[in-house]
C-alpha cells in the first residue's frame, strides 16, 4: 500500500510539472493510475 502511495505521488509531482511547464500531464498520470490500481474499474 505505501509503495502503491508512493508511486502514485511520484507520477502526480512528474504530472504537475509537465502540466504546469506545456500541459498534457494526464498523459503521465491516467496511465500511471491504471498501472498501479488495475483492479479499480474505470
């Protein structure tokens, strides 16, 4: 669960930045949260 936490702060920072710098950021984070939570159901 940590490690799932952590890597899921890690990928939303990465996000941000990229979000934040020329947009796009969904592009990083919305597979990263399909990767990390396979079991949830989109």
């Amino acid at each position: 669960m940590l490690l799932t936490l952590t890597f899921l702060c890690v990928f939303s920072y990465m996000a941000g930045l990229i979000d934040a710098a020329v947009g796009g950021g969904g592009l990083i984070q919305i597979p990263a949260l399909f990767s990390a939570l396979p079991h949830i159901p989109a």
